[in-house]
C-alpha cells in the first residue's frame, strides 16, 4: 500500500489545509454555493501550480532523469538500517526537475564557472548545475555521507558534464576550513544541509572570502514548509531557517531576495561596497581605484553594451573573430567584407548568438563604398562608436619583380582604404565627441617577415602605422582614439597546404612561443581598444606575434 504523501512545500501545505476546508464546508448543508465555488478555484489554483511549472520547464536531461528515478526508487530505509549511511535519507530531499532546471539557469545568468555545493544527497542539483557550466567549469560538492558519492557516480560518468563535478565526504564545515586555507573562491555557493548550520556556513563563507566579487549564495529550503512564518512554528528546522532569514535580512553585507520556488530559494549577493559607516571607521582610501571608474569595476568598463561597431574584412579570418569578440562584449556589429555571401553568413552566425548584425557589402579601396557604408550603419543605429579596419591584401614578389599594379592594389586596400575609412568614421565620431578607431597594421610594420618577400604589404603596413600614430595625436582632444593592432603570422587554414610546409616550418623557428597566432589570440585585444577601459591610449601600435619581432 503507497504511503500517503506528506505536504513538502508551501504550496503543498496550501492545497492540504484548502481541500480539508472544502471536505468541511461540503460536509455542511448550509455552507453558500458561491463559498464552495471560492474554495473550489482556490484548491485549483494551488493544485495545479507545480504542475504546470513541472510541464512548461525545459526538460532535464537523460543523466538527471536517470539519477531523479534512481533516487526514488531507492530503498533509503533499507540502506540505513544495514548501517551504509549515518542518518536515513528520504528521498524527498532530491532538488528535482524544476529547481534543477531553475539552478543551471542561475548558473547561466551568474556566469559561473566555480561553484560549491554545501550538501550533494544524490547529486541531482550537483549535476543540474555543472549542465550550465562551461567546460573549463568546477563544482566542488560537499557530502558527509561517503555512500552518496558512490550512489551518484555512475550517474556523472555517463555524463559529459559529470567530470567538472568533485565530491568531497566528510564535514562540511571542514572542508570550508580546507578551501580557505587554500585561498579558493566561488561564483556560486549552494547550500542544502543541516539547516541549524545554515547560519555558520553563511558566515564562514563570507568571513573567509570563500566567495568572489559578484558571486552568489543559493540557499535551498528557506520557506521550509511555510514554517518560517507561520507563527505557531516550534519545528526545530523552521526556526532554524526564520532565524537565518532574518539574519541574513539584517546583515548589511548583503542584499537578498527569497524565491517562492517549492520549497523557497534565497539568493543572496554580496553589496559591492562596504557601508559609509564602515568606511569612515576604516583607513580605506574611497576612490576610484576602490569603487570603480564610475562606479564600474574593471571588466564592466571592457563591456561595449549599446556601442555600434563595424568591422572590415570580416567575412573570415582575423575580422569575423574581431566581430565576434565586439558582439560579445555587448556592441551591435556591421560586418563588412568585399563579399557578400561571407558577410552575410558572419552577421548569421552574430544574430543565432543574441547579438545585434548586419552585413554590407563594400569595396574599401572606393571612397563612395566607405561613405555609403557609414551612411547604412548611422540610419540603422543613429551612431558610430567603434571603427575596426581591418581589410587588407598580401601579394607576394621580390622587390626587383614587384610591378606598380600590386604596389597601387596593395595600397589602395591597405593603407589608402584604411585611411578612407579612418577618415569617413572620423567624421561621425568627432561630431558625437567620442570614438575609438582600431586598425588591424601587422608585425610587418617593425621588422621584414622572411624568406617571404613581400614589399608592397610591408610598406603598407608600415604606413598603417604612421597613420593610426598620426590620427591618434590629432583627434584625441576631441574624444577620438586611433589604436591598431599588430598581428604576427595567423594561423588558417590556407598555410596548412603541402607546398607551404616548409615555409611554415621555417616561420615557427622564428617564434619564441613556438606556435602560430590564433585568430581568438587578438580578440581581447580588440574589446580593449574598444572599450572604455583603454581611454587613456591613442596612437598606439599593439603588438601581438609570440616575441617573434624581437629575434
């Protein structure tokens, strides 16, 4: 015979006590109509919430579906009275479907790669979170019950997501001190343990710094069973948790918001100052170095949100990796390259990755191309803040060989087109008081890449370099920056043909990091250049080739 199941939650509670007041009131023959109707639509709708969570939340995953019938199923009773856990276990304690769901999507919004987990039971929310990490990502899971990691590790392994998952047995509090000790910090600490520790491991967690700058606090069961505020509550676990929330509540390190999730969730954050009383009892020095330029730390100042940017040439290579990096730091991007069909597929691939794009189509070596390119871009977005020039063309010729037509085509792109659009995005920007002009010059500019001969493109690059130095000392006092950067040999698919081998060889020989650059090498570079963070710099040439200019 099935055991009837107790009320867990909140909502749970609600719908026991509502359908006990109905079996009441239709027990009575003078209780109205329109009351039963009342109590009625109060039972449906609090019947019918988790429910309807459960069915419009994406579906778990096959692992989680897994460890979830797996943790039901399991004869916890059995287990504890053979003397393999120290305490028995009910099942009910599993996160679930919609709080797991509900902690990835937290995991997502957070950013997070390291987190830690105070209390693992089965490893459901342990592995709903390690789904949203990245793949470099970290949960370190603390459990006291050694047969719990056992339980779950089957589980894991058939994840992918599993190996970013560290389960440590023993007391919790101990391995806190163990972290400490060893200066680790988390984006996000989940706790779900004993609840009259709840308190300590808040406190530890924030006295020991165990948490870093932005991170968050998730704190499972913080409406315990509606306990927390009814006021006849004498369960030991509610008061324990009322006594928490109010702490928790008053404590000015923090602000915090609770969750009406099934059982409740606190999310808690660290404020990200220290309070004016504190300050001014301290020998903290309030500037800017301690708040933030403007209140904004140091990566919130590399964001581009609601900057408008183009790039040329990026329909591959170096300029679709430029436009990537731009869009994810929160710009709106026109790619731009000589051929339609790749910019087209590069503003595709921006849009299916949430960032704003379109493509153009433009010849830069034609000044009317470049003009109508800065007229689309200002009538679609009304602004220019952000001009990454980055086209160009490489012919290869000994200098004794090289004719006047690879010279002029090679100056017509490199350095004439360059100046063109510096000069047209210039415009908009110093009517606006504010820009920041990136050129994409080369290695090439400082020192004769060899065996290769190629005069027109070195000549030309040199020359992008002149003009970024000149333009940047120009426009600076009007709120234009002019920077470039300075790739070494980028790696592509191209130079990975038979008959370059040796070349290649011979490159790598010269290259003190022993690699070929990668077009994901200078995309930070860029988002620097482009972001506010970089405001004091202008006409500066960046240098990024693994030292091989300094051989």
């Amino acid at each position: 015979m099935p055991t009837e199941k107790v009320p867990d939650t909140p909502v749970e509670v609600l719908v026991d006590v509502l359908t006990k007041a109905k079996e009441i009131a239709a027990a009575s023959s003078n209780v109205p109509e329109e009351l039963m109707s009342h109590l009625q639509k109060a039972v449906d709708i609090a019947s019918g919430l988790d429910d309807y969570l459960e069915k419009m939340t994406t579906q778990e995953s096959e692992p989680l579906a897994e460890l979830y019938e797996k943790t039901i199923s399991h004869d916890w009773d059995q287990v504890h009275k053979k003397g393999e856990t120290m305490f028995r276990l009910p099942k009910e304690c599993i996160t679930g479907h919609v709080e797991g769901q509900t902690l990835k999507m937290l995991i997502h919004m957070s950013q997070a790669k390291r987190v830690l987990e105070i209390g693992m039971f089965t490893g459901y929310g342990a592995l709903s979170m390690a789904e949203g990490l990245p793949v470099d990502g970290c949960l370190i899971a603390c459990e006291l019950e050694p047969y719990l990691k056992d339980f779950a590790q089957p589980i894991f392994a058939k994840s992918p997501h599993g190996k970013k998952i560290i389960v440590k047995t023993g007391s919790a509090m101990e391995t806190l001190k163990e972290l400490a000790a060893a200066g680790e910090q988390f984006d996000m600490v989940f706790i779900d343990a004993d609840k009259t520790n709840y308190i300590n491991y808040y406190n530890f967690i924030l006295d020991n710094n165990l948490l870093r700058l932005r991170g968050v606090i998730c704190v499972d069961n913080s409406l315990f069973k509606a306990k927390v505020y009814l006021k006849d509550t004498t369960d030991n676990n509610g008061l324990a948790l009322r006594q928490f929330n109010q702490f928790v509540s008053n404590d000015p390190r923090v602000e915090q918001i609770i969750i009406p999730l099934r059982d409740g969730i606190s999310v808690i954050r660290r404020v990200s100052l220290a309070s004016e009383c504190s300050l001014t009892q301290s020998k903290i020095t309030d500037d800017e170095v301690f708040r933030g330029v403007s209140g904004r730390p140091i990566l919130d100042r590399m964001r581009l949100d609601g900057k408008v940017a183009y790039v040329t040439g990026a329909g591959q290579g170096i300029g679709r990796a430029f436009a990537h990096a731009l869009g994810e730091a929160g710009a709106k991007v026109a790619v731009v390259d000589l051929d339609q069909d790749k910019a087209e597929v590069v503003a595709k691939e921006l849009f299916l990755k949430g960032i704003n794009a379109i493509p153009i189509t433009a010849d830069i070596s034609k000044s009317e191309d470049v003009q109508r390119m800065i007229d689309i871009i200002v009538s679609k977005w009304g602004a220019i803040h952000i001009a990454c020039n980055n086209a160009g063309i490489n012919m290869n010729s000994a200098s004794e060989d090289t004719s006047l037509e690879e010279w002029d085509q090679t100056f017509n792109v490199n350095l004439r087109g360059t100046f063109v659009c510096c000069q047209a995005a210039g415009r908009v920007m110093l009517k606006q008081g504010y820009g920041k002009i990136i050129n994409t010059a080369s290695m090439a500019s400082l020192i004769v890449p060899h065996p290769q001969k190629q005069l027109s493109y070195n000549t030309s690059k040199a020359g992008v370099v002149k003009l970024t130095q000149t333009l940047g000392t120009e426009w600076i006092d009007r709120g234009v920056h002019v920077n470039c950067i300075s790739p070494g040999i980028v790696d592509t698919p191209l130079i990975h043909s038979e008959s370059l081998r040796p070349l290649v060889q011979r490159w790598l020989s010269d290259i003190p990091a022993g690699r070929l650059a990668k077009v994901t090498d200078l995309q930070a570079a860029v988002v620097y250049l482009a972001s506010d963070a970089s405001d004091y710099m202008t006409g500066h040439n960046l240098v990024i080739e693994g030292g091989q200019s300094l051989w």
